[in-house]
C-alpha cells in the first residue's frame, strides 16, 4: 500500500488529477452510479441478475439506500485536522482502516478465479477479507495471496457439524483470526431476477470451492445419489451445465461422477433453517477464534448475542437479499449499538456505496464497515486493479470528509457528527 504521508484522500486525489493530464483517467469510475452501469455492461445478465439483484419487490434494497440519505453530516469549522486517523482496533488487532471486504458467494459469475484477484487487491491495499463460505476458490488460495493481511472467513452451518469443523478447522489452519457466522441466510431467498432467470450459479458447480477442496465434504460423495427431482432434463443447456459442473470440479481434481455428486450434496446440505441459540455452544467448543454473527437487525437478538458470549456482531439485511420489505440496515444499527453499549463490537454491512457512507455508519456507533457490491462492480469493470481502485476511492472519500467534517479519528466519531433529515425542526445545538 502506498505511503500516504498526507492521508489516503489527498494523496489518491492528487494521483488521480496528475494521471488526468496525461489523459489517464480511473479504470473504475469514482460515481457509483458510473460504476455500476459499467459493470452491468461488463457482466452477462446472469450474472449482473445475482450481483445486482435483490429479494422480492427489492424494497429492501431501497430502504438500505434510503436509510443513508436520512442522515446527514454536519460539518464543524476552525479544527485542525492536518492528520487524521482512520485506525481501529477489532479483538486484539489493530487495521489501518475501518473498512473490509464483505464475503460475496459464487463471485466466480463475474470472472474467472474472481476470490483470488480480490485477495490480491485487498492485500496490495491492506484491507481485509473475509472469505465467503460460498467461493470460487478454496480459501487456501486465497490465503497464500494476502500474506500477512488479515482475513476472516464467513460461515454458513451446514447440515453436518463435521463439515462445520472442517471448515473452522482450516480457516485457522490458513490464518483466518474470527469466525463470521451468518445467520440470515438459512434458506435462500427470494430473489426474483435470479428466478425469471431460473438461474442458481451453485447448479451449475460455482461457488461451491471450499466443500470440493474439503476432505471431510469430499468423503460424503460416495454416498450421493440422484432422485428424479435432481435431474433436470435433457437439453442443450442442461449439457451446458453439466459441462461446468464437470470443469469445476476437475479444478477439485474430482471425476466427472464425484463433480456431479458435489453439487447434489451441496444443494442437499448447504441450508440449516433448524439453527437455533441452542447450536452456538457447538461452534465455541471448536475454535478459540473471536466468533462473529453476521444479519442482526433487532437489538433483542444483539442483546442475547452478548449474553452469550459472542464476541461481536454485524448489522446487516444481507445486502436486501434475502427478505424483501425488511428494516434498513442503517435505519436498525444505532437502536443496536444502544442496545449492546461496549459489551461487544457492533460492525455494519449493506449499503455502503461510498466513503461518505462509511463515515455516517461510524459515527452511528459501527466500530468497522462492509463493502460489498462495488468492488464486485470494480472486479468486473477491471479485474484486481478494478477492485484495487474501488478500495482507494472509498478510503480515499471517508479520509476527506473526516477532515472536512472537522473530525481526525474515526474511532472517536459519535452521533454528534450527524443530523437526523427527520428531525429538521430540531435544533443542531440542543
């Protein structure tokens, strides 16, 4: 990562209006919106449907977005913020930034090996990853990739506790320094462009790497067998799928049977809708690593986490994926972050488009940020150096609009860094 002796913002700004001379401009556009219809245009629909998409009527995807534009920063004056601070700290480990790579399942619809250039960007920017449960690529690789950046790895439960601790198992093995349990996602939800599209990528044997690359999964196949449900009929794009299940799964170094069988298996076991408080001393018995649960949008449940024992949370509707009409996840975090007090940290995710974003979640009370979407949208404009940009610009915002807001320290921002849109009547100095 670059040295940014002024801090990340004027230092990007600086390189990006110098490269602007000689007629470079930035290979992912800065506008979210520029960026976004880039990738579409980069993407099949397909995979822009997946991406993109959101549950249902995608209100959910809407309130995300709208709970953003409720807040709004109010800048002070006459601060000296020369130098300023974007540093956190998350159970024992001090990041360079409050901002983290979301774990994105079956990105491998964007392009090839999509995990490994994204652990590669975050490691040429120092921002950590938490490897998706749902990957492309084993998170051995990935790994490998980042060096000494930090990672995490989500999980999603699966119907067998042995496969649960294998996968806990090698993410410490591979450096993995917490565990990110989420919870929304016990069955799949309704995503209605996905549906007229009847496309599931994990079907077609994507995004199903880290249970092909899995000793104890991968011992499971001999057992598989197909009913009549499972097998669609035959026509040229079944052939299609088969010939990339097949493909995948000889990446896995798995015959054409035991490719076919990985994915019957996956879509038999991958989804646990019994989960329950009751199973969470299981995953505390088998890793001594911070455990995280990911999708708490009520503080009852951020509550009850803490009683528990977990070591922290994350505000998150899954990025409007999974329930349509759901609470915004901004418009649920500071009811949240009351709720726990520093019991615990309380992280966000969904919605952040920008750095300005990050800048209003933490002052909520988020100790650390998600993003998600736009640097899938960066990996599919331009590859690794697509997501690197992305990363620069979204670090780069929140650096500048900490210092033109008057502030120096993320970790300090609180509430009072903001104005509620709905309480207009109000005074700002009450």
């Amino acid at each position: 990562m670059s040295d940014h002796s002024e801090g990340p913002g004027p230092t990007h700004q600086r390189a990006i209006y110098i490269d602007g001379v000689s007629g470079v401009r930035p290979a992912a556009p800065v506008r979210a919106a520029e960026l976004e219809r880039l990738a579409e245009r980069a993407m099949t629909p397909r995979a822009w449907a997946y991406v993109a998409g959101g549950a249902g009527m995608e209100s959910t995807l809407r309130a995300n977005r709208d709970a953003f534009d409720k807040w709004k920063i109010v800048p002070r004056m006459l601060r000296d913020t020369t130098r300023r601070d974007l540093s956190v700290e998350l159970f024992g480990q001090t990041f360079s930034s409050p901002l983290m790579l979301a774990p994105i399942g079956a990105l491998g619809v964007v392009c090839r090996d999509a995990d490994l250039l994204v652990a590669r960007a975050a490691a040429a920017e120092g921002v950590p990853m938490i490897f998706s449960n749902q990957a492309g690529v084993p998170m051995e690789q990935c790994a490998a990739a980042m060096g000494s950046t930090p990672r995490w790895f989500q999980l999603y439960w699966n119907t067998s506790n042995d496969v649960v601790a294998s996968f806990v198992r090698r993410a410490e093995q591979c450096g993995c320094s917490a565990i990110v349990l989420t919870l929304d996602t016990t069955r799949l939800g309704w995503r209605a462009r996905d549906l007229d599209f009847a496309h599931l990528p994990f079907q077609r044997g994507e995004g199903i790497a880290q249970y092909t690359s899995d000793p104890v999964f991968r011992s499971t196949l001999k057992d598989v067998r197909a009913d009549a449900a499972q097998k669609p009929k035959t026509s040229l794009a079944s052939l299609g799928a088969l010939i990339s299940i097949v493909t995948r799964g000889r990446r896995a170094g798995l015959s054409a049977g035991e490719s076919v069988a990985a994915v019957r298996q996956f879509i038999a076991t991958a989804s646990r809708p019994s989960l329950t408080w009751a199973d969470l001393p299981f995953l505390r018995s088998i890793t001594k690593l911070p455990i995280v649960l990911k999708g708490i949008q009520h503080p009852d449940d951020a509550r009850r986490a803490a009683d528990e024992g977990i070591n922290g949370i994350v505000v998150s509707n899954h990025g409007g994926r999974q329930v349509d009409g759901a609470i915004g996840s901004l418009d649920a975090l500071p009811e949240i972050v009351r709720a726990v007090g520093d019991r615990m940290p309380v992280l966000f995710d969904s919605g952040i488009r920008s750095g300005a974003d990050a800048f209003k979640a933490l002052a909520l009370g988020a100790r650390a940020v998600f993003l998600g979407r736009p640097f899938a949208f960066g990996l599919a404009v331009a590859g690794e150096r697509g997501v690197r940009e992305v990363i620069r610009h979204v670090l780069a915002e929140l650096d500048v609009t900490l210092g033109l807001a008057g502030q120096v320290k993320v970790r300090d921002l609180s509430q009072d860094a903001l104005f509620h849109a709905a309480s207009a009547g109000e005074r700002l100095d009450t």
